[in-house]
C-alpha cells in the first residue's frame, strides 16, 4: 500500500502530522463527531466514532445484529431479570481491569451524560429498574416490565471505567477521560477538521491491521470525492450518486456498496375526510380508500427511481425492513409497476378520470430527495392524478408535515434498533401521547396495535418474531405507508483494502482490511 499522505488545515498540522508507516489509514467522513462522550448525543458521526473507541455488552454487526462483546453470554432469570456473564481478562486503554462495577457505573452515568443533549441516549436504560453486580463478572439487571429489545437498547451504551461516572461531557470533550476497551484508543480530536486514534494492541478481539487511523472530516462532498482521487486519503464515505459512476472508473479505486437500513416511503393522509391537499371530484380525501393507496403503489416504478435517479444506489422495497432483519416477512412482493392496474383500480374506487394531489417532499434531507419527487409525480399523473410537486428545505418540512398541513409526503426511517419494531411504532403504530409520533398519515388498525405492543412484551425470540412479521402484513396489506426503497450506503476504497460494508452507514476502521 502506498505511503498515505495527511493534508490537514494549516491550523491543524502540527496536531495531526502526517504518519509514516505503511500500517496509517487515513479515511475521509462526510460530518464530524459533536463529542468525544459517548453517552452524551445519539447521532450517526458520534455512534459510529465511539464503536472505535469503546464497546458495550453487546454490540451490533454489520447487519445490525447482536453479538456477544463485553458480555460473553447471557441469559433470562425471569421476564424481567437478565443475567449476564462478562468477558475476563479485558483492559481499558489505561491500563485498568473491566469488571462488573464498569458495567453498573456506566448504565447509571447515562442520566448525568443526557444533561443539554440534542437527543440522550435516556430511551435506551428508561425501563431499567435496578443494575447490580452480582459477583465481579456477573451483572444482573431488572427491568421495569418485560423489555425483549434490552440487548438491542444496550448496543447503544459505552461501557467505560467506574471512575468516571461523575465525569461530564465536557472533560470528555477536551480530550481527557476519552476510555473504553475498544479496538482503538483516542490520540485527539479537532472538531470539523480531524479525530487522531492509535491502535490498541490488547484489544479482546485481536489488534487492528492499523497502527494509527485518521478520520478528516469532508462536510463538502465535491471536496471528499476529491480527496479520494487525489490520494490524500486511503476510503471515503457517503459517495454522491453523480460520482459513483468516476469513482468506478478510476484506476485503484474500488467502489463499496451496501443496502442501509434507511427506507424512503410515502405517507398519506388516512385520517381526514377532508384533507389539504387530496381531493376528488365531491371534495372528500381519496386516499383513505385501499384501493387508492394500492393503486398509487402500483403506479411507482420502483426499479427505475434506483437505476435512473439514484444511479443504481438502493434497493426497491416492498416492505420497512431489509432482508435479513428481524421482522421481514419473505413471502411479501414487491408491488411490482403496472400502470394499467392501478388505472382499474382507482376506477373501481370511484375516481376513473383520477383526482387532485400536491405531493410536499423535502429538498435538502434525503440524496435526490427532489429528484425522487419529480418523478413520482410523473408517475402518478400518468395514471390520472393530477399530481402538483411541492418541495421545502428540510428545517421547514418536518415541523410542518408534524402539524399535518400536507396530505401526500415523503419521508426516511432507519430501522436504528435492527428489528422492525423500531419503525413499525414510530410510523404505523396509532398516534398517541407516547406513541405513533412518526404517524404522519395517522393511520390506525387495532388488530395491527395488538400485535405490535404484544411483540415488544414478548421476551421468546421465535413468538416475537411472528409477532412482528404478522404486523408488518397488516400494515403492507393496508399500506399504512408506501414503501419505495432502501437507500445505499457506499464508500470508496483504495486498491488493496477490503471492506464490506455495513447497513448502519458506519466507517469502522477496525473492519477495513489490507492485502492479504
């Protein structure tokens, strides 16, 4: 591999010298971290910074599956009592041992880590009665209800030294007390410009392939791109689907494609009699009506949107989850694009000359979310809706789509907690104080509530699976939303390395591999 060569801002450069070994990645990231805690934001930058750093009981692979980490086992004492075993003989980066009392101190340091946070990661231990350690590599936790989805919850926390339970962000932020067991330890960080780590040669999973990593921050995406091409940095992230195209021509380049867990969908208006922005001939909202939503999904060419407007990055989807996730049913098709159905189906709704829609979508939020637009728009109207397109930054959009405002709207889900209870609820479940906040479309079926609220109190893996599919049939039959497809994630690789890839969008430079 080539020697790589490190082009930080002026202002950086005696921080952040450029390596000289062969064993330096240097990696290019579309958003800088906000903080070196890892328990103080839940955003992709930060998350996906701090899997280098730290580790939690668990935590989630590539396809966002859980595997054992800092705890080698586990098990159900009772609905809501878990036993875990911890894995012996591990170090934080400071040399100190891991132990039950890391465990308990860390899930008890979330409350003081959520102080001013944009979003805290309080969700994830809320329903958590007690942590204690039971003996020094045993830990037992009780829940305040059944709770199926605390290994999942407890991916999301860092575990870091007791010590610093009473440590704020801001010690963290200035580069001191940054401690975990993970694969790299913390060097520095300068934020919007660069994150420094070294290799952590006691790591429990083995050493790294690296040395030293460096991630440069390239909020600009012209300027990533370019980066890559010139050779001032080994892999990049979040490649714009107008340069994949370059990249993959580029001799020593390889381009990295693998479908995310974020599905774009349609939101309609089920609720209102008379809505906004969707009417028929006698004034009332079409798109409470089944037949209308199938014929809408019918109209869609799903295959076309991936190939012509995202340059083939994404996978058309007929459901909210991905294959392979917890939740997918593999018996539901993909609606597949028949024009001509769809124009007897809203004949035999009623609306045989179609009807009036303005489709409001952001134009800042998604890749080619205007472009997404546009041609949906076309679509429709092809088949006789009589489609108006409306777009809006996205700091206008969501306030004003949360207020219901719009009848027809785009959105983007990602499926955070890898199983489609974490985006079934949020967009389908009925809107209530606690529930449904996503429901933009307040759709409502109580058959698909009962399964669903069922699914998250059942601790069995097998009988909460079938719950969960059983309630992602109801709501695909109902089209309680329209699923369109998943987008990519993609990176750029120098010749030479390996690296697969992973739905959650996160550059882990312990994954990157060299030559072999």
């Amino acid at each position: 591999m080539k020697t790589l060569k490190l082009a930080l801002l002026a202002s950086a450069c005696a921080a952040f010298a450029p390596f000289a070994t062969a064993q330096d990645l240097t990696i290019g990231i579309a958003a800088s971290p906000t903080s070196m805690d890892p328990q103080f934001y839940v955003v992709g930058p930060n998350s996906a910074m701090a899997r280098n750093i730290f580790d939690g009981l668990v935590n989630q692979d590539d396809l966002q599956q859980i595997q054992p980490a800092l705890a080698t086992s586990w098990e159900t004492v009772d609905e809501t009592t878990w036993e875990f075993e911890l894995r012996e003989g591990v170090n934080f980066h400071d040399g100190s041992s891991f132990d039950a009392e890391d465990v308990v101190a860390s899930i008890n340091r979330v409350p003081l880590a959520a102080t001013n946070s944009p979003s805290s990661f309080m969700p994830y231990v809320d329903g958590i009665a007690n942590v204690e350690a039971v003996d020094e590599h045993t830990v037992r936790i009780t829940t305040e209800t059944p709770t199926p989805l605390l290994l999942n919850n407890l991916s999301r926390i860092a575990i870091m030294p007791s010590e610093l339970e009473d440590v704020p962000s801001s010690t963290l932020n200035g580069g001191d007390k940054v401690i975990g067991t993970g694969p790299f330890e913390f060097v520095s960080w300068l934020p919007d410009s660069a994150v420094r780590l070294s290799r952590n040669e006691d790591y429990w999973d083995g050493p790294a392939e690296w040395e030293s990593v460096t991630y440069r921050v390239f909020t600009n995406s012209s300027a990533r791109v370019a980066a890559m091409l010139s050779g001032d940095v080994d892999m990049i992230e979040s490649i714009p689907t107008a340069d994949v195209s370059t990249l993959r021509n580029e001799d020593g380049v390889e381009v990295v494609t693998q479908s995310s867990n974020r599905v774009m969908y349609l939101h309609l208006d089920q609720d209102r009699a008379n809505s906004p922005f969707a009417a028929g001939p006698d004034g009332e909202n079409p798109l409470r009506d089944a037949q209308v939503r199938r014929a809408i999904s019918l109209s869609i060419n799903r295959e076309a949107l991936v190939e012509r407007i995202m340059d083939g990055q994404g996978v058309p989807a007929g459901q909210l989850v991905p294959e392979g996730y917890f939740g997918h049913v593999p018996e539901i098709e993909l609606d597949a694009y028949d024009p001509e159905r769809a124009q007897e189906l809203l004949a035999e709704a009623g609306y045989p000359d179609g009807f009036d829609l303005t489709f409001h979508a952001s134009n800042d939020r998604y890749p080619n979310d205007s472009l997404i637009a546009q041609a949906i728009g076309q679509m429709l109207t092809r088949v006789g809706i009589d489609t108006e397109i409306v777009t809006l930054p996205a700091s206008v959009y969501f306030s004003r789509a949360s207020a219901l405002e719009f009848s027809f709207i785009m959105g983007g889900a990602a499926v955070e907690t890898g199983e489609a209870s974490g985006v079934l609820g949020p967009l389908l479940e009925t809107y209530g104080e606690t529930s449904g906040q996503g429901n933009r479309g307040r759709y409502s079926s109580e058959t698909f509530d009962q399964a669903l609220q069922t699914a998250r109190m059942t601790i069995d893996d097998a009988e909460r699976k079938a719950l969960l599919e059983e309630a992602m049939r109801i709501a695909m039959d109902d089209l309680g939303v329209i699923p369109v497809f998943f987008l990519a994630n993609t990176w750029a690789i120098e010749d030479g390395l390996n690296f697969e890839g992973r739905t959650d969008g996160y550059t882990l430079a312990y994954d990157v591999k060299g030559a072999q």
